[in-house]
C-alpha cells in the first residue's frame, strides 16, 4: 500500500522526502545522512517521525529494521521498501527512484478523483440556493404581469 495512514502525513511529502533522500543518495552521501539533511531542512510529521527513527538506530535503541517499520506504519510502504532494500543490497537509489514514481502517481491519481467528485459535489448548493432563486426571477414577473400575485 502506497497511501500514508497517518492522518498529518500526505502523500506529497512522501514523495517529496524520497525524492531529497534519492538526490543525497545519487550525490555520494549515505543513506543517514540523506535522511538526516531531509530531516534538518524539514518540519512536518514524517521529517519528525524520521528524525526519531533516525536518532534511534543511531543511538542504538533499536535496530534500522525495527525503526523504519515503526516508521512504515505511518509512512506506507516507502520504509518498508527502504528496509528491504538494505537487507536485500539492491541499489537504494533506483529503489526510492522506482517509489518516489509510484507515489507520485498514486497522489495525482488521489487528486484527479477528488476533481472528478466536485460537479457533483456541486449540485447541492446549485440546487438549493441558486434553482429557487433563478425560479423567483422567471415566474415572479410573470405572475406580476397576469395579476397573480
């Protein structure tokens, strides 16, 4: 599953925090260090939860493994995918490529459904409160007119 389940976290800020930890990578640094210039220039819920994560593994409280996937039960799949990468050796570059893509894909996938629901979304208020009064418009005068009213 691609999608965040926390509720601060958006899907956005996962692809762009594995986009950062990509470009360090790319550019030479190790992975705790890529996350950690993530996590500096960052200030959201999944910079914080990394930080943690982070500082634990670092500190040895837990194992790598252990945290990121305290991590991924927030964050989705992009620590368990980070996880499995290490302990797997596949290059972890191309790997956060490969999710930085998917997530991507998934949030503009997310938006253009949400688009797609706002004509109908709008149809409560048009009819409510725009119908009536147009209606009053049209046949009030009419009704003037023919001494109705």
């Amino acid at each position: 599953m691609l999608r965040p389940r926390s509720r601060g976290i958006g899907m956005g800020e996962v692809a762009e925090m594995t986009d950062i930890v990509r470009l360090g990578l790319s550019a030479g640094l190790s992975f705790d260090a890529s996350l950690s210039l993530y996590c500096e220039g960052r200030s959201g819920e999944l910079a914080q939860l990394m930080e943690k994560a982070l500082f634990c593994w670092q500190v040895g409280v837990t194992s790598r493994d252990e945290a990121l996937d305290r991590v991924a039960q927030d964050a989705g799949s992009f620590a368990a995918a980070v996880s499995q990468a290490l302990e797997l050796g596949a290059p972890l570059a191309e790997t956060l490529e490969g999710q930085g893509r998917e997530m991507r894909a998934a949030h503009r996938a997310h938006v253009e459904r949400e688009i797609e629901r706002a004509p109908v979304k709008l149809l409560i208020p048009t009819g409510t409160l725009i119908l009536p009064a147009l209606l009053l418009s049209i046949v009030g005068p009419l009704l003037a007119a023919a001494d109705m009213v």
